[in-house]
C-alpha cells in the first residue's frame, strides 16, 4: 500500500511540473500549430512536458559553468518514464514507477552529464534496471529519488570509464560516489559480452562493490537469447547479494517480440539463501509511434523471504508502460 501511496504522489509531481512548462511552450509555439491543423493530444502534450522540464534543468545546471546558456542545438537529453500495476499471489497489488533522465552539460566538459531519477534500493547499488526482471521488487524496500553529476570516458572501443557522484534518498541529502568499469566482448559473430565492476561509497552505508555479466546470442534471424547475472557485496548485504537470469525473445516484427524468462535471486549468507525463482512470457510492442511501448506478463514464482516461511507457487501478472522523451543523438 506504501508503494502505491509514494508512486501516486511521484507521478502527480510529474505531472504538475511538466503541465504549465508545456503550457508556455504552448503557447508559444501556438501560431506553427494553428498553420498545421494539428493537435498533439494529452499523451504527447504530457510527453512534451517531460522533455521541456529535463530540458529546462540541463540549461539551469550546465549555467553554472558558462556565462550563457545553452542553445536550442547544443543540449541532449533523453529519459524514460515507465509505470507497472501488477499483481502476485504473495505481494498482492502494488503500482510501480521509474522515472530516469540523463542530460548533457556541453559547458561543463565533453563527457559531463547530470542525471535525476527515481530507483529502488538494488537499482542505486547496481547503477542497473536489468539486473532482475522489473515485476520482481523487494517489498522491504522503497523507492528513491536519486540526483547527480557524471562522467564517462571512452578508454578504447571496448573498454569504458565512468564516475559519479550525487545525493539519494530526496530530503535525507545522502550522499553517494560510484567509478565503474565496463568492458564489450565479441565472442562470435551471434555473441556478445559485457563484464562490468562497480565500487560506490554512500554517506549512510559505507562502501561496497559489484560484478555483472551480461551476454547476448542471436540464435537465427528473429530469435534472440540472453543471460545476465549480478553479484554486490555491501556494508548492509548478508554477504553477496546474487541474481540472475535468461531470457528468450521471439522477434515477429521491429515494433513486436514475445519473450520467456526465468530468473533467481538471494543472499548468500542470509537465512534463507534463495528469495525468489521463477518462469514468466511476455508480450513487449510499440503501442504508439516509436516511443510508447507496452509490456505483459504472466508467470508463476516460488517467494520465500523468512525463515519461517513455506515456500510454495504463486501466480503473478501485469503490464508495464513504458514513455520515453528526449533528443539523444546517435
């Protein structure tokens, strides 16, 4: 119920934010639009409202390190906004929501950017949303907003440098810094490999470190394979927190895929090692234009969170929407 209650209140910011700075936009762009006969509706005027608010934090931030501001030309945002209700037999209904936008300060360096978001707590260790599929989420933790600056260096064509620092948890002003390093394999013409190690410090926690791997096989022309698995040892962890998982999809056009998928995931060192498996399909496609996307899912996992707990099945289901906004280049 916490859940559903902080989710409400973070999309209804969202939306009060972004409705009077598109409202201006609006209103100034009124007279191409008149010309056009067109109307954006309220889902791409919402869409637009996002981009003008990110858009309007870059110029705000990249200002401080430059006399003038940026132009119309020089900024490159992007971001994504998604929203999941679902449903399982053991964590029953709950509503959530991510929210990440990424810009770039052409003033500050080259490989400066600012980002803001709103994560849960495995997110904020493993800078990732992939690490474990999005319909599995802890109910012991909350989600957070998360604000920072970082930086990216390009080593070689392979390997990739990246830092960051910034604050989490909104009013709590808990500071944090991360250095990751990311490596690209080509293993075969079908295969790829990403190995990427983390190490973060946060002013509440302490320090830890994490280790992904992350591989990805094209098994004929419309089917794809991939696995990943993660492991993060923290101050807070009962030793290493470990996920994994593999998924199939099944291509039937550019905008469509079926998907199946089993994962697990625990602590090696908690009282019950081994917090959730399970099976899930999917249907994921473009619902609108190139950057509204749906995603359904029915599946069934066997939870186990307490020592104390039986652990048997439980059906799960959902639909996640996903909105993305911004004029990444490339």
């Amino acid at each position: 119920m916490k859940k559903i209650y902080v989710n409400g209140i973070f999309l209804l910011v969202l939306w009060i934010v972004a409705t009077p700075i598109h409202a201006q936009t609006t209103t100034e762009d009124a007279q191409p639009h008149a010309q056009d006969g067109s109307s954006d509706g309220w889902l791409e005027g919402f869409r637009k409202g996002l981009e003008t608010t990110v858009e309007s934090s870059a110029r705000w931030i990249d200002g401080f390190f430059a006399d003038r501001g940026m132009s119309s030309d020089e900024h490159e945002t992007y971001g994504r906004l998604t929203v999941a209700p679902q449903w399982s037999g053991y964590h029953k209904f709950e509503v959530d929501s991510r929210f990440r936008a990424q810009f770039k300060l052409p003033h500050a360096k080259k490989d400066f950017s600012a980002f803001l978001g709103q994560v849960d707590e495995g997110e904020f260790l493993d800078q990732q949303d992939v690490g474990r599929p999005s319909v599995i989420n802890s109910p012991t933790t909350d989600d957070e907003w998360l604000v920072g600056l970082g930086f990216s260096r390009q080593v070689n064509e392979a390997h990739r440098l990246t830092y960051s620092i910034g604050i989490r948890g909104g009013i709590r002003f808990d500071t944090y810094a991360r250095a990751r390093y990311r490596v690209d394999s080509i293993l075969s013409d079908a295969s790829l490999m990403r190995w990427e190690s983390s190490v973060f410090w946060r002013d509440s926690d302490g320090y830890g470190v994490a280790q992904r791997v992350d591989t990805e096989t094209q098994l004929t022309t419309d089917v794809v394979a991939k696995w990943s698995a993660l492991g993060t040892f923290a101050q807070e962890t009962q030793g290493v927190r470990w996920s994994s998982s593999a998924i199939v999809y099944f291509l039937t056009d550019v905008d469509h895929a079926y998907a199946t998928e089993i994962w697990s995931e625990g602590e090696n060192e908690a009282p019950v090692t081994v917090t959730d498996y399970g099976i899930r399909v999917l249907d994921r496609r473009k619902i609108y234009k190139s950057w509204l996307l749906m995603e359904t899912w029915v599946g069934h996992h066997w939870p186990r969170e307490e020592r104390f707990e039986t652990r048997r099945g439980h059906w799960m289901v959902g639909v996640e929407f996903e909105l993305r906004f911004g004029n990444k280049r490339g």
